[in-house]
C-alpha cells in the first residue's frame, strides 16, 4: 500500500481531528 498524505496545520489554531491523524501517521511509522 502506498499513499501521499500532505497535512497542514494552521499555526495558532489547535485541531484534534489533525492531531489525531498526526499521531495515527507516527504510530504507523509514516510521518
């Protein structure tokens, strides 16, 4: 399986949904 993910984060703004996907990429060893 491949994939492209492109994530941004908008400084000053917190964003659980994208910290969620930011930790699920780092547990599976892709970002």
């Amino acid at each position: 399986m491949k994939a492209r993910v492109t994530v941004t984060l908008k400084s000053g703004i917190l964003d659980p949904q994208g910290k969620a996907i930011e930790g699920a990429l780092k547990s599976l060893g892709i970002a």
